[in-house]
C-alpha cells in the first residue's frame, strides 16, 4: 500500500466520523433538543459557549464559516455540529430565514403613512393594471421580438429601447412596478406589474427558455418539474477496488477521478468516496457547482456516460456482471434510497425542482431589487441632503471669501498707508541726518580749530616750561634759584593781582562812563527838547506880524543866537557819545575776551567748586538712566538710556520744534513751555516728571541763550546761587584757587 493510498483511508475515515457526529447533531436540532430560535429575527448558536444572539443571515454565516474551517484548532465534532447547524437553518428555518431581514432593512409597508397612500390609490392602480394586462394579452403591445430578446413596451424614450432577455425584462418590470420613487407615476408602475403579470403567465415558457448564460441544448431535455439532488449531484459506481491486508476494500483517490472528469470538461468541484465498515464501497458522489453551469455540466457528465451504455439504466438493468465505471445524475429516487448512496445524499443535499429554484431565483431577484431600489431611494435622499448641504456650505463659503477680501483689500490699505507713513517718517530721518551731519561737520571744524589753539598753546607752554627750565637751571648753577623762584612767584602773584586790579578797575570805569553816558543822554535829550521849543518859539514869531517891533526882533535874535549855542553843545555831546560807545563796546570786547579765557581755563576745574562752567541746553540723562532701570537691568538700561537720551538731543536742535506758547506775565509778554505738546505729553507718560523735567528745563536753556542755532553753549555758572556768575566773581574765585594752590606749594 503506498503513502497516498493512506492518506485516503484517513481522509476518508474523518470523513465518515465527521457525518456521523453530523447526522447526531441534526437529529438533535430536528428533535428541539436544542434551542436555535429565541424570536422571530433573533437566534442563538447552540453548540458555542458563549449565547451571543444573531440575525438568522449572520447565524447562517456563522455556522457556515466554523463547518468549513480548516484550522487545526477546530476540533472535528465542532465543524460536524456546525454543519448540521447549516443544514438545519437552510431546510427547516428557511421561512424564519427568509423572515429575518437585516438592521435597516424595511419592507415596502414599513410605513404607516405609505400604507395609508397605497390603499387609497389602490383601485386606481388595480384599474390600470388590468386594462395594460389586456392590451399586452390582445397584442397591442409588442413585448416579444425572438424566441430569447424581449422589449419593454413602456419605455418611450429611445435610450431605454433596447432588448432584454427574458429574466432582465421581468427583472427590470418589476423594479420599476415596485418603485417607492416619487418621480413614478402610479400609471407607469401599474403598467409595468402589468407587464410582470404578462411574463409570468403569458411568457412563462418564454421565461423559462430563455435561460441564464451556460445552459446548452442538454438541459432542453430536462423537465421544470424533474426532482434534482440539489447542490447538483452525480453518482458513480463500480468504482474499482481492491482487498487490503487488513482485509478492508481500498480504491483510487476521489481527487485522480476528479481530474479525469475535468480533463473531459465536466468540471466537477469534488469527488468524495463512500465508505462503509468493509472500507471503499466502491461507490462516489460527484459534487458540482451549484449554479446553472454546474447543472448543465451534470447533465452532461450524464448523456456522456449514457452514450457508452455506462448509465443508469444500464447499471440497473439485469444483464449479468457490469464492468466499468456507471455515472448519472442524482434524482429524487437515489435521494430516497436506503443504500450508502441515499443516506449520504441526504446529509448533502436536499431534492429540488428547476421550477422550484428559477422560482426561488426570482424571488431573490425581485428582493435583490426591491433592497435595491431602497438603497438606490436611500442614496437619492441622501444626494439631495448633501445637495442641500452643498449649497449652504457653499454660500457660506462665498461669503467667507467676500468677507476675507473685503479683510485682504482693509489689510493691503492699511500696510499702504503704514508704508506710506514709513517713508515719510525715513525721509524725515534722513533730513535730520543731513542736518545733523552738516552741524556735526560745522562742529569739527569748530573742534578742529580749537585743536589747533590749542597745539599752538600746548606748543607755547611747552617752550615757555622749556625756558623755565633753561632758567632754573641757570639759577641753580648760579645757587640762587630758591630766591629768583620767589621772586618770579612773587612777581607773578602781583601780576595777576595787578590783573584783578585792572579788570576791577576796568569795569568801575566802564559802570562811570555808562552811568555819565547816561547822564550826558539825558542832558542831551534835554537840549533837544530846548532846541525844539526854541524853534517853534521862533517859527511862532516869524509868523507874527509885529509891525516892526523892536522888542520882538530882539527877542528873537537872542532865541536864535541860544539856538546856535544849543546845537554846538549838541554837536560835541554827540562825538563825545560816540566816542565813548566805541570804547564801550572796545572795553566789552575786552571783558567778553577775558570772560571766554576764564570759561577755557575754568572748564577742567571740577564741578564741586561753586564757581565753574555750565553747558547750557545740555540734557541731563540720570531720569532717563532711573526709569530705564525700573524696566530693564543695568546693561540694557544703560543702552537704551543712551538711545533715548540721543533722541532726544536731536529733537532739542531741531528748530522746527517750539514747545512754547505766549502768555501775559504783569503786563508783558513771556514764552513759556507748553505742558500739552505731543512729544512732552508723550514723553511724561513713558518715562515720568523727572525726564520731562530734564527736556523742558534743557529747552529754556537753549532758547534763553541760543534761540537761533539751538546747540550747547558754555557759560560761567554760581553754582552756589544758581546763577550766572559775573567776570568778578570768576576772578575772584580764580584767585582764591591761586593763593590756595600757593599756600599748598609753600607749606
């Protein structure tokens, strides 16, 4: 015996053990020893531990899908119990099955409301069903072209003029005769189940010739009412055998049979072997597929068979030993029998008509359209609902698109007007620039010659200490330079003395001659006032008529004689003004010479003296330093302090910027700061009174002392009082420093 050989007796062995724990199952399910049905569309599993409920279709799937598993943890008496689970659904819950519909899925009288419109349009329906019907019976309509192409004779348009076969005619008659659409007419769906009525009792034999697409000639010879085995069954039998050791009969493999039927073109899906006791009976089922083709295939593996005198009237008929393999198709009678053959067809299979299943072909057909169309119904509702949605999002959408233009077009005007400002406020700085860099120009150069001075002084001095030096080294060969030093010290302390002393004299006599200048401008003014009154004396009496009057000629001779006198003293008063205002200004060009030397050398003394010098218009940075640090840390601060500062020093050159407003100060008028301008309002809220206070007192500087060019002047300054000090004052405190230096240098 070789390995394939015991690979079949296995197979089969399980075979048989897996019909008959089958067969015990069914019995029990048949017998209600176990409960499938808990309601009408509810059913449970009875052989899986856990009672899950299922709709019959899912219970059905189910129990098909464990019975076929070939996974190895399946155990053989599960797949067997499944198995007549299936069995038992399809042949006796078939009704239940049928009964049980999917969630969702409602039938055409679901509706209460729908019931109401069908049975008040009923008769009208009714009425116009039975004239089409006649119509269609008398011939008035030509619904049949060719023995197997019909034509709906309701379709007007010529797109739907085409030609059927008879079950897509009856399937598309009925569609249309059960239609919920509302955009049917009752007239056309009446005319359509008109249509379906013709078919089904006029055309049934149309109906039934014209047959799906496989069947052949072969199955002509079939009657509708011929009971089948169904799934499609053959037989065969006297299938050669032989004894084992075991004394068991063995045979070829089911699978080398089925190759040899499909090489002959009967393309059967399985060929089980029967086995009994005895092992290989001799006999096998051959298993076809279950649709048409599979029929038309079982009919033919049948007449092949037939033809070589290998049928199954001749296996049956008494003509002595038969030799050779005997095949037919299985029918009602092997179904019945009580052999090996009959019970296995039992397990199988059930016995079935050709009418019976184009019938229950139909019926799935016309439940297949009937869901359809209420899915198709469904979709259309939905369609529109999303329509409808599509709309609304879409004018939401266009006025989304109107308001962002309308943002866009509000956005791009106002980055144009930003910009437009931008370059304006660039252009400005860089006429401020311009205007900064010619004053910074102006001011190197003012620098550079200071420089200059001041080499030259440097150049001076440094001969001049040269000299000295040559000096004191004569003197110190000579053994007399302590002596010449203090007289030189000496010399010197009585030449700057002498210098006080002139320039306090110098100012006494210029204080004497403003005050006799002023006393000479009142005498002078005086005689001009006498001048006057002479001359309109004198016009007086030139205009008299004094009739030769010798006192009055007299009188006049004296005014203008006094009037002569009167003009040469005006005359001298007025060169002598002259020349003492040409002294005047010539002593205070002196005095201002002398008070811008003191300014120079004052500049390096330190400013805790009380007499120094003061940058007038100079803006103090500690408030901007203070508040910057109440925001930012010392660094930083000290950064944008400087920044603020420099800001702000060039808002005070700008002379387009007056801060000032006139008011009435007892009886005169007086400039002072406008507390309400932009930038100081500004600049009090950001940074405080304290750096406000800096610029507005930087601002009265600058326009009490250099209204016009608005830069940094120096001026000599009592710090003491608060003031500006007098060249006196400067001297003096020039001179205390000098004795004081003096004192420090002799001790």
């Amino acid at each position: 015996m070789d390995h394939s050989s015991d690979e079949e007796i296995d197979a089969s062995g399980s075979d048989s053990e897996m019909d008959e724990y089958e067969n015990e199952a069914y019995e029990e399910l048949k017998d209600g020893k176990l409960r499938v049905k808990i309601s009408d569309e509810t059913f449970a599993c009875p052989f899986c531990p856990q009672k899950k409920r299922y709709l019959y279709k899912d219970l059905l799937q189910h129990a098909s899908g464990v019975g076929k598993s070939r996974s190895e943890k399946r155990s053989t008496k599960e797949k067997a119990n499944h198995l007549a689970l299936v069995k038992y659904l399809e042949k006796d819950l078939t009704a239940a099955g049928r009964t049980s519909k999917p969630v969702g899925e409602t039938g055409p009288h679901s509706d209460c409301s729908h019931v109401e419109k069908m049975d008040v349009s009923q008769s009208e329906t009714d009425n116009c069903e039975d004239k089409s019907y006649e119509e269609l019976k008398n011939g008035n309509h030509q619904v049949k072209i060719s023995d197997e192409t019909f034509t709906c004779p309701y379709c007007p348009t010529k797109k739907r003029k085409r030609d059927y076969a008879y079950q897509d005619l009856l399937q598309h008659a009925t569609g249309v005769g059960k239609s919920l659409s509302e955009k049917r007419t009752a007239k056309e769906k009446a005319d359509h189940l008109a249509l379906v009525k013709y078919l089904e009792k006029d055309l049934a034999a149309a109906g039934s010739s014209s047959k799906p697409a496989g069947k052949t000639e072969n199955l002509s010879s079939c009657s509708q009412n011929d009971k089948f085995v169904w799934p499609w069954t053959g037989i065969a039998v006297n299938l050669p055998t032989r004894r084992a050791e075991d004394g068991r009969f063995v045979g070829e493999s089911g699978s080398k049979f089925r190759d040899e039927l499909k090489s002959r073109g009967f393309n059967p899906t399985r060929v089980h072997p029967l086995w009994n006791f005895r092992g290989h009976s001799g006999t096998a089922v051959v298993e076809f597929n279950k649709d048409w083709p599979g029929l038309h295939n079982a009919i033919s593996f049948e007449k092949a068979y037939e033809a070589d005198q290998q049928g199954k009237k001749e296996w049956f008929a008494n003509s002595g030993e038969k030799s050779g393999i005997y095949c037919w198709v299985a029918r009602a009678d092997d179904y019945n029998s009580n052999n090996i053959i009959g019970e296995h067809l039992r397990k199988i299979g059930d016995v079935r008509t050709i009418s019976d299943l184009i019938e229950e072909e139909a019926r799935k057909q016309d439940k297949l359209v009937f869901n359809l169309t209420n899915v198709i119904e469904t979709k259309n509702r939905y369609l529109k609902e999303m329509e409808l949605r599509c709309s609304e999002t879409s004018a939401s959408l266009n006025k989304l698109v109107q308001e962002k233009e309308k943002l866009l077009h509000a956005y791009n005007e106002e980055i144009r007007k930003i910009q437009t400002g931008a370059r304006d406020h660039f252009q400005k700085i860089l006429n401020d620039h311009e205007k900064i860099k010619l004053q910074l120009e102006s001011h190197k150069k003012e620098l550079e010659m200071r420089g200059s001075e001041l080499e030259k002084r440097e150049a001076k001095n440094e001969s001049d200490r040269r000299i000295l030096s040559e000096e004191i080294e004569k003197n110190a060969v000579r053994n007399s330079s302590l002596e010449l030093a203090s007289l030189e010290q000496q010399k010197a302390d009585e030449d700057v003395l002498k210098l006080a002393e002139d320039q306090k004299r110098q100012k006494e006599e210029l204080h004497n001659r403003i005050i006799r200048l002023e006393k000479q401008l009142d005498a002078k003014q005086a005689l001009e006032l006498e001048i006057e009154r002479l001359r309109g004396a004198l016009n007086v009496m030139k205009h008299m008529e004094d009739d030769g009057d010798v006192e009055v000629l007299r009188k006049m001779d004296a005014i203008i004689k006094n009037l002569r006198e009167k003009e040469g003293e005006l005359n001298d008063l007025e060169a002598l003004n002259q020349t003492l205002i040409v002294r005047e200004r010539k002593s205070n060009d002196e005095l201002q010479d002398a008070r811008k030397e003191l300014i120079n050398g004052l500049k390096e003394i330190s400013n805790r003296a009380h007499i120094g010098v003061k940058r007038m218009g100079e803006l103090d940075s500690k408030p901007f330093l203070e508040a910057m640090k109440r925001k930012y840390n010392n660094e930083e601060a000290e950064d944008r302090a400087s920044e603020i500062c420099s800001l702000w020093e060039e808002y005070l050159k700008d002379p387009d910027w007056h801060p000032f407003k006139v008011v009435m100060v007892d009886g005169k008028h007086q400039e002072i700061i406008d507390e309400e301008d932009e930038k100081l309002s500004r600049l009090r809220d950001e940074m405080g009174d304290e750096a406000c206070m800096s610029v507005t007192t930087s601002l009265i500087q600058v326009n009490e002392y250099n209204p016009s060019g608005r830069y940094i002047i120096s001026e000599l300054w009592n710090y003491k009082e608060g003031k500006k000090a007098t060249l006196g004052e400067g001297v003096s405190f020039l001179l205390s420093r000098w004795k004081a230096f003096k004192r420090k240098r002799e001790g």
